[in-house]
C-alpha cells in the first residue's frame, strides 16, 4: 500500500496521528468522522487516489496535482475521486473554498520548501475544526536543492508554533499549551498558533490539528463562482452587472512637502455587480456571512491586497474569523431588504463615500422589488440612524422610515437581501457617475438663502486622529488672512453643504471633514495634513467633480516603517509646518 495512503487511513482509523509513545490521550480518540479529503499531490497521483477512494468508498476524495501534466489526469479513477489541476497554491485555496470544509488535507507535492510552505500557511485554515493538515516528505526539508526561496522551512516553522527547537523529537506536541513559552510572532503566526491544537512530528511527516472556524473571504469579481460551485443556484443570483471602465482623472493635484503624491492619472473603475442573496446572516458593522464564507460586501476595501475588517484577527489572505468569540442566534427577517450598512456605523465620513456610492444598485432592486426595505446597522445607545443619514435617505429616495435596523449586539437574517459592488472604494476609485449624485443631493438639502463666507477653514477639534498639536496657531493664522474657521460638526448638514458651495476659497484639514467638497464641483483647496495619511478621499472625490487640490505634507509623529503601512502612523498627529509653508499656501489659494 502506498505510505500516503497508509498514513491517511491510520489517521483516520485512530483518530489522531501515531506517536513514539502512546498517552491517555490517545488510548481515547475515537475514529475521525470523514467526508471530504483534499490531497495536494506531485507523485503517484493516480495510484495513491485510487487505493484511497476504494478504502474509503463513502468518503470524496478531491486529488489536486501539482503539475499540469500529472497522468492522473488522463487516467481512470473512481467514482469519488475528484481531480482538479492546480500548479499554484491560490488555484487550490480558492478551488477548496468552494467544497465542503475537508477533515484531512495531506500536502505531498514537489518536496520543494516554497510549496510546502506556501500550502501550509494558506490551506491549513480551511480545515474542519478538529480536521488534521498532513505535511510528508519532512525527511527532505534539508536538501539544498528543493530550497527554492530564502527562509525557513515548514519543519522549522512548526516549531517555531510549537514553542520548541527547530527538528524537535518526533511525538512533540503543544495539545493547547498555552504555557509553552513562545517566541514573538507576527499576525498570521500567532493565528497559526491560535490555530493549531496539535502539532505532532511522526517519522517523516508532520500532523498539525485545527481549532476554530475561518470563513472563506469572498472577492466581488469571484464571488457568484465560487458561492455557486459551493451552494448551485441556492445562494442567489446576479441580477445586473455593470462593465467596467476608466478615465482621466479630472482633479489637478499640486504637492508641497514630503509626503503621498495622489495622482494625477487614470481612474479604473472595477465593474460593480447587484447580486441577490438568500438568507445571508447578517451581523451589525458590516459583515455578512453564508455559510463558510464572508461575503464581498463584507470588506469596504474590497480591492486590497488583503481583505481586512477590524473586528477581525487577520488569519491569512483568503481566510478569518471575528475576534471576539461572538455568535449570536440571528432573527429572521421576513421580506426583502437593500443593504446600505458600514463598518463604522453613522460616520460620516464612511455614509458620504461608501454608504451613498451604493445608490445605483438601491434604484434598480427598487425596480424589480418595489418592496425592499434599506437595512442598516446602529451604533451602541442608537435605535436608528444619525439625523443626516435619514436625510441623506430621503433626499435619494430612500424611505427612511422603512429601514430595518441591526443592532449593535444582535444578528438577522433577511429573507433576500440585496447588496452591490459601491462606486466608491479608496484609495482605488470613485465612479463618474457619482457627480450627478452629489449634485442632486446638495441641491435638495442645502440651506436656501443661508448668507455663508467666502472663504473657510474647515478645522478639526484636538483629542481624535491625527491631531495638529499647533492647531491654535494654524487656526489664528487662517484667521488673520481672512478666513472663517468651521467645524462642520457646530452646523446642521445643509449648512455644511451651503458653506461648501458658496466657499470661494477652501482650506482646512484632511478627512471627512473635507468630504463636503463632493459639493463643490471645480473648487480649489488647501489641504493639511501629516505626511503618514495615506488616504486619498479628497483626490478621488475631485476626480469625480474637478477640483484643484493642493497638498501640503508635514511629518507625522509615526512614520510607516519602510515599505510597509501602519495603522499607528497613520492616525498619528502632526505639528503643521506653517513658518514653511504660509507664503506657499497663500500662492495656492490666491493664485
């Protein structure tokens, strides 16, 4: 019998992998329940699936060659054996997301280090809790010519998990220790460690046992296959897609210091789908569950590199789980609902870039479902939404009155919920079409015949992010060169919204305070800030509607750490250099 094959079943058969000298614990394990096994293979492919699809015959075994030209491809197996081609370890995470969550996934592939590694790190998380990640060929991690990427091994990664030396005798095992010392390890890591019940070294292989669920965290552009390929057509549907395309920005951009240069160039605009979800779990803070997976409306960054939600721990790149242990029984939801939720529920600086960029997919659910309902979640103390928000609602058309709340500790589950790709996702895009929106809404909630100043500074007050430590001398020196100082906060929204459009002059701090310029089309702006702000709000809001943006950059107390981003740096305060720059921001305004 092939010793992949034997491993498998001994696995199974006890329940728990073999070791050099057996325990209590292993007198008691009971066999493993198995319906889905994943190997990733690159020899005897076909003979190690066959052999273990007939002993186990009520079991489906998924087989994932790793070479394109693997025999088994051609060859004839049995009936539940299932065998998808995939030479890169993103083929195979996404393809396994879309199975049944496997108890045992077995990684004998190439032998080489960045596989082994690679696999490791990306599929262990998509076991079944209490499933078991088998790595081979340990016996190999030594040989010079299999290391094809710098680094560690995975042998010398599982015991840096483990807590004990790099090779340690076969039988080591954490069982959960969570008085092994350890040494420091970075997010992914330590949820590897979080993650691991067991690590067992056995002869030439290693067992690693899973604890926790990770959901799977679904990208807009790949959502509908994968959801369909797990769940047929039970999910849902898509019911409109709109084609992607791009532009020329239409803002002018002048920077003056050091610091994040945002455009100007080419706006690519993704293309943004309305799909139909049935029965969704939905919870507060925008996040959405089906099942195994998060769903794309989960993540308002939903281009990134790496899908992230603050209330998650940031397992890997494909998968998470939320941070607090927290899974309430969700109410059902009879009807249809539009989903019109953030992460941050009533900021609104999220509501006027991310929330409202969603009122395209609002306009045609509405007309296919004159029924729906927009679903919101509240913050802690809140019933319902801020008063702005409700304006901003019925100022689009969307009853206000009609939304369905989440609340802050609870769960639902809607009937059909209703939920689009938005037309604002920083720092990627903003749609063209949103300049009509902010149009439409400044002219139906302005303040008529409000008597504003020509020329404001739009403040921020200290204590929060990015706070300016001289902001008194910023503020006084506006002041003198005749500028009303405004905190947008002091004013109802439509007197925001009137200040902004009559301004002939802008100035003030960056964030959602400027946000408002969405109701200044063709305005030039001075904009301060630390040079550790990454966030180009403001750049993609002029791109939209034109706006001549000038920025200037002092240091920021933290800076990002070279080639990488912090969130520390990046909510860290400044002192505005304004010795260095009055007579440049002048020029700018004036000019």
């Amino acid at each position: 019998m092939n010793p992949v094959v034997r491993t498998v079943l001994d696995l199974v058969a006890a329940g728990a992998p073999p070791r050099e000298s057996s325990g209590p614990d292993d007198a008691g394990a009971a066999p493993l329940a198995v319906h889905d096994i994943v190997l990733v293979l690159g020899h005897d492919t076909a003979e190690i699936a066959t052999e273990l699809a007939r002993e186990l015959p009520e079991v489906t075994v998924h087989v994932l060659p790793v070479a394109a030209d693997d025999p088994a491809t051609t060859a004839e197996l049995p009936a539940n054996v299932r065998l998808q081609v995939c030479t890169a370890v993103w083929d195979r995470v996404h393809h396994v997301a879309g199975l049944p969550r496997p108890q045992v996934i077995v990684e004998s592939g190439s032998g080489r280090k960045g596989q082994k590694l690679a696999c490791f790190r990306e599929m262990f998380l998509l076991l079944e809790p209490g499933g078991w990640y088998v790595v081979d060929r340990l016996a190999d991690v030594d040989d010079p010519a299999l290391h094809d990427v710098p680094g560690e091994t995975v042998l010398e990664l599982l015991a840096r998990l483990d807590g004990t030396a790099a090779g340690g005798a076969a039988g080591a095992t954490t069982d959960g220790d969570d008085d092994a010392p350890a040494p420091p390890l970075n997010v992914a890591d330590a949820e590897l460690r979080e993650s691991a019940s067991a690590i067992v070294l056995s002869g030439d292989a290693a067992y690693v046992c899973k604890r926790n669920r990770h959901l799977f965290k679904l990208r807009d552009a790949r959502a509908a296959e994968i959801l369909t390929r797990r769940h047929r057509d039970d999910w849902g549907a898509v019911v409109e897609t709109r084609p992607a395309y791009s532009y020329e920005s239409r803002a002018s951009v002048t920077v003056h210091g050091k610091g994040p240069v945002h455009g100007p160039g080419v706006v690519d605009v993704p293309a943004q789908v309305l799909r139909r979800y049935n029965a969704p779990v939905v919870l507060p803070r925008q996040r959405i569950i089906m099942g195994d997976f998060y769903l794309p409306e989960t993540f308002r960054h939903h281009l990134g590199q790496r899908l992230k939600h603050h209330t998650m721990v940031d397992g890997n790149a494909g998968l998470d789980r939320l941070i607090s242990r927290w899974d309430p029984t969700p109410s059902d939801l009879p009807g249809s609902y539009f989903y019109l939720d953030t992460e941050y529920p009533g900021h609104y600086g999220h509501v006027m870039t991310e929330v409202i960029s969603r009122y395209h997919g609002w306009t045609e659910a509405r007309r296919l479902d004159p029924s729906v309902r927009p679903l919101i979640s509240v913050r802690e103390g809140q019933t319902e939404s801020p008063g702005y928000q409700r304006q901003l609602l019925d100022a689009l058309g969307i009853p206000p009155d009609e939304a369905a709340y989440i609340p802050f500790n609870a769960a639902v589950r809607p009937e059909v919920l209703y939920a689009v790709t938005p037309g604002f996702a920083m720092p990627h895009y903003a749609d063209l079409a949103l300049g009509a929106l902010y149009a439409e809404i400044g002219r139906r909630l302005h303040t008529p015949h409000l008597e504003t100043p020509e020329r404001i500074f739009v403040s921020r007050r200290p204590g929060g992010w990015r706070t300016c430590h001289n902001l008194p001398e910023v503020e006084e020196w506006f002041a003198r060169e005749g500028y009303t100082v405004v905190y947008p906060e002091d004013h109802s929204f439509g007197d925001q919204i009137s200040m902004f459009r009559q301004a002939h002059r802008i100035a003030g701090f960056g964030g959602s305070g400027m946000f408002s310029l969405m109701f200044a089309p063709g305005a030039r702006c001075v904009l301060l800030s630390g040079n550790a702000n990454t966030a180009n709000n403001e750049y993609l809001i002029g791109s939209v509607i034109g706006l001549d943006l000038h920025y200037f950059w002092s240091p920021s107390d933290v800076q990002h750490p070279k080639g990488g981003w912090t969130n520390e740096a990046f909510h860290s305060g400044f002192t505005f250099e304004l010795d260095r720059f009055e007579d440049e921001i002048l020029e700018a305004l004036e000019g």
